[in-house]
C-alpha cells in the first residue's frame, strides 16, 4: 500500500507538470497565461505531497490521560475559585487526537527505554534496551532523528528535563544493549553531530575515570558546552552545536520540578525557546522535547508535583505553538507520552463521588525538596514529631487536631487515623529511612515504595484528601494519548501502536 500511494502521489505530480507543458506547447501566444495555469496547478498537486518542515515532538514520561485530566481539573477549579471547571492545555484542543499502545518484547507495563525506542525507530524490544535488536542485542535501530539529520539535512536539538542521557531522550541519538552504560551514551550524544542539547548533567560523567569525562568529549567533538543560565541565555541564532546543562540542578542532577524552580530559572518552555532560535534554517529541523519530571513525581505519587509539570509542558507546546501560528504550512507538533506512571486515578474512596483539587495549592514543594530541605536534618537531629508538623503544615497545609489553627484547617484536618499514619511513617524514617523493595516487608513497600516513608505518608494524605490515589510506583500498561497539529496531523489520529509514530514520520518525510 506504501509503494502503491507513493507512485500515485508521483504520478499526480507528472501528470500536472505534462499538463503544464501541453498548455505552453499548444498555446505559444498565451505562453504566460499558460505559465500561470501550470504553476497553479503543480501547486495544487505539491499540496498532496507537502512535507513538515519543521517537527516538535513532545514526550511527557509517564503522562497518561488522567495526568493531563488532572492538570485540566486544577487549573480550572483553581483558576475559577473552587468551580467544576476543566481548563484546556496548549496541546488538548489540537484537531486530531490518537490512542496509543505502549507495550514493549517484554512486558505489558514497560519502561522508558524500550517505549522511547518504538517511538524513536519504530522497534520493539525488551524494557532497558536503547535502540538494538530484543534478545540477541546485537543490531542498532536507526532513529528518526538520525534519518532526517542524515538524509534531509534537517538540524536536530534533544531537550529534556532529567539527565540528557537518560533513557527518553537517549532513545533519539544512542544505540545500547542497557540503558545504564550512562558514559557511553554520552559519547554517543558527542558522536551524534545533533545541533542542540540541553537538559539535566550527565549520570556518570567521568566514566570509569580513566578518560575524558562527557562535558570534555563533547567539547572535542566541536560543542559548545554551557554550564551557567546566564551563557545559554547570550546563545543566538547561528551559533555552532550546543549542548546546555542546566545550572540550577536538584534530584538526580535533573532540572528543577516546575513547582520548585525558583523565580527567573529557566525552565522547560525557555529551553524550547532557545532550540528554535538555534535551530531554525532553511531546511528544516527536528525538535524532541521530554518532560521527564512528570514520571518522576508519579513514581514517588507526589500529584501536586505532577501538575505543575504537565502545565509547565503545555507551556512548552504553546511556545511551538507560536512558531506553528507563523510557519503554519511548514510545521508538524506531536505531544505524547511513552507510558503511563504510577496508575494515578482522579477519585479516592474517602471523598466518594468528590474531589478538591484546591487542597493541592497548599503544598509549595514537591516531595523531593522535602526529603533535601526538612527531612535531612530531621533525621540528623532527631526532630520529635509535633514539631516536624509545623513544617509539614506550612508546606502542605496538614495540620493536626491539637494545631492552634486546627479550626481553620478545612478539609486538610488530620483525622486521628490519618495522624497515626504519619507518625508512623515518622517513626519508620528517623529508624530505617528509605530501603530497597528486598529490604522491606509487603506492608511497607505497599505504605512507601523505595521513598523516605514520611514524605510519601505526606504525599498520599493530601493527595487522598484531594481526591486523587496511584495504584503503584512504577508504570502501567494503560494507553496514553497523541495530539497532533499542522502538516501531516491527520495521520496521527485514530487508535494504534507505539512503533506507528515512527512510521508515519518516516513516511510523511520520505526517509528511507
């Protein structure tokens, strides 16, 4: 059916420019008339076969359609005093909407490797694997961003909220048998010749110690390596290739939670900005932009986090959703996710047929500033419990019986139940602090997962105050959805797999 529509689309074309001759060869006198029909004609027909010239492709990690339904329920009851209202994103009013399938060779719930994978190259494989062959891991998958770099000349950037070689945007430049060989995707990236990178530090930047370490071999391979805000910021449009770590790091040496970053840091939609001024040319490029973070905070439940990170994305979109206003038949935007995280679901069993998502404006940090800022030094210094609650209460509004404020409190009041739990939880950290699944109980892992165990008792009672729940701390096997907008957009609706988004990149740029 691919050749069948691709010699079609060749015969159209041949057929207007023989038109167009047969006009000019049979009327000489109204040769310019003749000219004007012809032109208008192949421009009619080119319209069948017009191709985008630039591409945003957006991966949320983890952002199933209940961490997009959630930020929607947020932002409009937030923004409309309480109301049942849904607020629309950047991305979910785009004309045409897909389902997708995420599974990978190895399990229904898979992981960001092998998902990133399907969509990068069209491939399935098993979960850790970038880019090669399943089993035998012996044969490299070219990516779609390789193929237009490659073929198409199309400059390339890579953006991403955690490590820049972590497993997602890995998926776009590298080729290994596990997502772990961290320095060696790192050499890949520096081997890559993409244009523009820019996210969090590299996982293993000195390697074994015995070479040079990632910043020093992208700068031998001709990479201008920034490190500070303030020199990303006097980057400008003809700049040679580019790869910008942030300057304000947190967990993992990723980039700030959107909730956390402080004013004037720059955070996922300024590095978008940047990719277009630096990559725009005459022929075109190809802009992979992940939101990392939202899987982060769902794996660790932490829904507030998650929220702000799906609107900090739909920022980001809005910024190509300005190029797309101005390059509007040049120009494709896909926003998707690679799997679903955590089992997040809008309803809890306490508030029944309710939710209040307002009680989520109370928590100012997300649970991995927590964990950095308070519950460090309680463990150091042993803090006893009531006095631990103050905090907890000016961070995320739980506020305990005994509280002077307690009848202010609305419906983030501790129950005695809900106070047992944290204390419990308390107890747990200042004793044992976070621990490997092997090492713990059923019940605790249940209760907590591999996370400092207070944060996580914090975590679940507001969220399940607001309404909200998870059903795991790693991925699921449920769809997620794609938005599309501009050339070429109406391929990607309807319902279908993973390994499709390639597909139909490859075809509507006729990559071999």
């Amino acid at each position: 059916m691919k050749n069948e529509k691709i010699s079609r689309r060749s015969f159209l074309k041949a057929s207007a420019v023989a038109s167009a001759l047969g006009v000019m060869a049979a009327a000489p006198a109204a040769h310019a008339a003749g000219a004007d029909a012809a032109a208008a004609q192949i421009e009619e027909e080119n319209c069948l076969l017009k191709k985008p010239k630039y591409i945003f492709l957006f991966i949320g990690d983890g952002m199933g359609t209940a961490q997009i339904q959630s930020a929607r329920f947020y932002k409009g009851t937030v923004d409309n005093n309480g109301a049942v209202t849904e607020a629309d994103l950047s991305f979910t009013s785009f004309p045409h909407v897909g389902s997708v399938t995420t599974y990978d060779s190895t399990s229904f719930c898979p992981d960001s490797a092998s998902t990133a994978t399907s969509i990068a190259t069209g491939h399935k494989t098993e979960s850790g694997v970038i880019n090669m062959c399943p089993w035998t891991r012996d044969v490299p998958y070219e990516t779609i961003a390789e193929k237009l770099h490659a073929q198409k000349g199309y400059k390339v950037g890579v953006v991403s909220t955690v490590n820049i070689d972590h497993a997602t945007p890995a998926a776009f430049y590298a080729h290994q048998k596990t997502r772990k060989n961290y320095y060696e995707i790192g050499v890949e990236l520096a081997n890559s010749g993409f244009e523009y990178f820019a996210g969090g530090e590299f996982q293993k930047v000195k390697g074994d110690g015995t070479g040079p370490d990632n910043h020093e071999v992208a700068a031998q391979a001709g990479y201008n390596v920034v490190t500070t805000q303030a020199a990303a910021a006097a980057l400008t449009a003809g700049a040679d290739k580019t790869l910008i770590i942030a300057e304000d790091l947190a967990d993992g040496k990723a980039m700030n939670y959107a909730m956390d970053a402080a004013g004037g840091e720059w955070q996922l939609t300024d590095y978008v900005k940047k990719g277009i001024e630096l990559l725009d040319n005459r022929k075109g490029f190809f802009l992979m932009t992940e939101s990392g973070k939202i899987d982060w905070a769902c794996h660790a439940n932490d829904a507030a986090a998650s929220i702000h990170d799906v609107l900090e994305m739909s920022n980001a979109v809005q910024a190509a959703v300005d190029f797309y206003n101005a390059h509007p038949n040049e120009t494709l935007i896909l926003v998707t996710a690679d799997h679903e995280t955590g089992g997040l679901a809008i309803g809890y069993k306490t508030t029944n047929y309710d939710t209040f998502l307002t009680n989520l404006t109370h928590q100012k940090m997300s649970y991995a500033k927590f964990d950095t800022d308070y519950v460090q030094n309680y463990i150091t210094n042993k803090t006893p419990f009531e006095t631990v609650m103050q905090d907890v209460k000016a961070a995320f509004g739980l506020t305990l019986p005994t509280d002077p404020d307690a009848a202010n409190a609305g419906k983030l009041l501790l129950t005695d139940y809900e106070v047992q739990n944290l204390r419990t939880a308390y107890d747990r950290t200042l004793e044992v602090g976070s621990a490997s699944q092997k090492d713990m109980t059923q019940q605790d892992y249940e209760l907590y997962g591999t996370y400092i165990p207070f944060s996580m008792a914090i975590c679940h009672t507001i969220n399940h105050k607001s309404g909200m729940d998870h059903t795991t701390y790693a991925h699921t096997g449920a769809m997620v959805n794609l938005y599309a907008m501009g050339v070429g957009a109406e391929k990607f609706g309807g319902v279908y797999d993973n390994t499709e988004i390639f597909h139909k990149l490859a075809e509507l740029t006729s990559v071999q």
